[in-house]
C-alpha cells in the first residue's frame, strides 16, 4: 500500500449544521416510504402523476428551498450534473411538444408523454437534488446512507423470504421461468439494482461496527444469493468488469493483497450462495451462464438482444436525421416494434438523440469520476464509502447495456447525492489534516529542543561579518 493508503486522518471538529437532524428526519421518512412502496406494492395515487412519495418528495424539495430561501447559503455545487440534468430534461420536453403537436405521431399522447417525463427524469433530477443538497455534513451524509443501505438490504430479504415462499408480500413471485422478480422490477433490473449496492454491503459487513453488523453480513450474504436468483448474465458480467475496472483505478489506494482478499472473499461468498441454492436454481443458472453464453448463435446468446438493437438502429438509418436529433421522447413504445430496446443507452439514443445520449453517458460518468477522486484525500471510512460507490455505479452503467432500467434509478440518485456530498465535502480539504506528518513535526521540534533547551539558536542573530583591513592599509593611518 502506498504513502497516500497509510496516512492517519482525523477530522477537525466541526458543529452541527442547524437544520440537519429534521432533513435527515424527513430523508429517512422519504426512504422508509419508498422501499416499502416497491416491497408491498403499495402505490397510493392522490391524483393522476401523483403519488404518496412524489408529493413527499416534492414538499421535501419545497421545504428546501424554504430553508435556503430565509437562511441563504445557497453554494451551486456539481454544476455539471445540473447542467446534463437540466439539458436532458429540455431538451426531452421540447421533442415531447413536437412529436405531439408538430409532427402528430399516430397513438402518441401528450399527457401519458408527460407523465412518463416528469417519473422517470424530473424525479430523478429532483431525488438527486434533495439527497445532496439536505445535508451539508458527512457525518450526517453517512448516517443517513446506512439507512438508505439498510432498506435496499431490507429490500432483498423480503425477495428472497418470498420467492422460497416464507411469506407471501406484495407482486413479488418467481417469473420468466423461474427466475425471482424482486422489488425493483424484473429480474435483469433486480440484478442491477443489486450490484449497485453489494459494494457498500460488503464494507459494511467488514468494517463497519455497532449493534447492527449481524444485519449487515445477514443482508450481504441474502443479497449474493438473490443475485443469483435473479440468473441475469448482464449483472453477472457488469459486477466482474466493475470488480476488474477497480482493482486497477485503485491499485495506488488499495494494496494487492487487500484486493486478493477481497476477491477471495467474493469467491467464498459466491460459492457458499451456488451450493445453498443449487438444489433450485443449479439447473437454471447452468441453462443461462454456460450453456446459452457459450451458443455459437449471437442472437441466443444474448437472448435476442442483438436482433432488437439491429432492429431499432434500421429504423433510424430510415431517417437518418434521427441519429442526431431522435424521434423525440418516449416515441420508441408506439413504434411497431414487439420487444423493449433492453439497451438503456440504445433508449436514450433512439428517444434523444447524440443530446440524450451524451448527457446520460455524462450524468454516470460525473457521478463515478467525483467519487473516485475524492477517494485519495478521504479519510478512511469515507474513502471505503466513495470506492464501493464507485464500483457500484460502474458496474450498473455496464449492466444498464443490457436492460432498461426505471425504478433503479430513483435508487441510484438517492444514493449518488449522499455520496457526492461526502466527495464534494472532501474536496474542499477544510476539514481534514494528515496527522501523521503533524506528529512528525512535532518530533522534530521536541528533538530540537532538548538539543538547544535555552532557545539560544533561534534567539542569537548574527550580523554581517565584518572585512579584516590589509596590514599598511588606512586602518593604521598610513596613506593607501
């Protein structure tokens, strides 16, 4: 491990930001109502687009922009994310108007357009927004990511307890033949769900300490295991990348040998989850891993995936403008097309264009490049918080080729605001002094003065040296 690994960090003391302990109130309010939304299905509109958590969401969003409003404050941070936010969500409004008004598509509806607009991107933005802007204290951020970790972890108990048939809450069941259908959607955006947040559940099981660790290593090992449930090879493939991709970004941070065990430890943990569920699942993740990936068709053994992608990009080479500018937003779903694009990239292209393509690209990238810089000058707990979300973002953008995802997202913003706020907070290097070169200093200094106790080297100040005159010189009053 290097230099920059082994430096002892301390925090400065810092006081209480007013106002934190009610946001985090209301955050947690906000996140208990979310997960057990999509645990038991429980969806209480009060009115059309509206629902329980949009409209706590919203007076969340409203509350703080009260508090900024009477107290000031207000620091614009993370200007890019807002910007890609703000650009993906202009520019889908106008193309919603167009495709609407302008170019009339057949069966497009401007109001279900919307609708769709308003929950899948201004949501996001707003989630986002709220998570990282409530807080201004890391301590508070990391408080209130336990809690966010611990519902995902709550979210993964139920699946399992209900796919093995313990209880029976909600939609969730066993679907697409035999494969579990949790909380968040099908199996592929389950999958991906999962992997954002196995990092975070894996440092928490190792190092993070208090009454609820048995809750931890409990939701990490229940997690692996419906991962595999799940059976979806694009999160199998976008964990190992991920895991692959950071064992290189890291290498300066992190030693070998803690990666090795790491990996060994992810290998343990896989290995324990297969024997525990190969009575059930061995056959069906036999039939999807080996024996589909290795068909020598493409088409089956990306299960028709590369048939649909060649399918939407022909439509658009009909018009090739729209590899530009797309065909606006949501008009993928009223297009004759019998599959999902099951390409989130491929989405965001087909809908918007270079525009939505680059800013979705962009959003992703920003959120894992500020955490993983941040990493460097974090100290220790803080660093494990923004690599686990590094890899963690990493591995669903690679899992989001390979599926669309909705319900995802409102998890991943949530997360991604709490966790750039720690980055955006080490950033400012205020707060944080390397304690080991003060003691190191200190040393010196004492070492200095047993040598001289009386301080006469700093107090004796020497003056220019004088010149000796030459003998015969004026000194002696003889003439030069």
């Amino acid at each position: 491990m290097n230099s920059v690994a082994q430096q002892t960090w301390t925090r400065a003391p810092a006081r209480t930001a007013p106002g934190e302990w009610g946001m985090r109130a209301m955050l947690t309010a906000l996140i208990m109502l979310l997960a057990a939304g999509d645990i038991f299905d429980l969806q209480v509109s009060l009115g059309p687009g509206l629902s329980s958590k949009n409209f706590f969401l919203y007076l969340l969003a409203v509350a703080l922009l009260f508090k900024y409003a009477v107290r000031g404050g207000f620091v614009l941070e993370l200007r890019a994310v807002l910007a890609c936010f703000a650009i993906l969500i202009g520019y889908a409004t106008l193309t919603t108007f167009a495709a609407a008004l302008v170019i009339d598509y057949p069966r497009y509806s401007l109001i279900k357009s919307g609708m769709t607009l308003k929950s899948r991107l201004v949501d996001q933005a707003v989630f986002f927004v709220v998570f990282f802007y409530a807080l201004h204290e890391s301590r508070n951020a990391l408080s209130m990511l336990r809690v966010v970790v611990l519902a995902a972890a709550l979210a993964n108990v139920v699946g399992v307890l209900n796919a093995f048939g313990v209880v029976q809450i909600g939609e969730l069941d066993e679907r697409m033949g035999g494969r579990m259908h949790g909380a968040i959607g099908e199996p592929n955006q389950y999958g991906a769900f999962i992997i954002l947040f196995l990092p975070i559940l894996i440092v928490a099981a190792l190092t993070w300490r208090g009454k609820l660790r048995p809750l931890w290593i409990v939701g990490l090992l229940i997690s692996a295991a419906a991962l595999l449930m799940t059976a979806s090879r694009g999160a199998f493939l976008a964990l190992a990348l991920a895991g692959l991709c950071s064992a290189f970004m890291y290498r300066r941070l992190v030693s070998w040998g803690a990666i090795v065990r790491m990996g060994a430890l992810a290998c343990v943990l896989i290995g324990a989850a297969l024997i525990a569920l190969s009575a059930r699942y061995g056959e069906l993740l036999y039939r999807r891993v080996i024996r589909d990936s290795v068909s020598g068709d493409l088409v089956s053994a990306s299960s028709g995936r590369t048939e649909v992608w060649m399918t939407a990009i022909e439509r658009m080479m009909q018009a090739p403008v729209t590899l530009l500018s797309g065909f606006g937003w949501d008009v993928y779903w009223i297009m004759p097309f019998r599959f999902a694009p099951h390409n989130h990239y491929l989405g965001l292209w087909f809908n918007l264009g270079m525009i939505g393509l680059i800013c979705g690209v962009a959003l992703l990238a920003l959120a894992i490049v500020t955490a993983h810089r941040a990493a460097a000058q974090a100290e220790p707990t803080e660093r494990r918080v923004l690599i686990s979300f590094a890899i963690g973002a990493l591995a669903l953008a690679i899992a989001a080729f390979f599926v669309d995802l909705y319900t995802p997202w409102i998890w991943f913003w949530a997360y991604a605001g709490l966790v750039l706020r720690i980055a955006v907070n080490n950033a400012k290097q205020v707060k944080w002094v390397d304690a080991a070169a003060d003691a190191r200093a200190a040393r010196g200094a004492a070492n200095e003065s047993r040598r001289d106790p009386f301080g006469w080297r700093g107090s004796v100040q020497r003056g220019p040296r004088r010149a000796r005159p030459r003998r015969g010189g004026a000194a002696h009053g003889r003439p030069a």
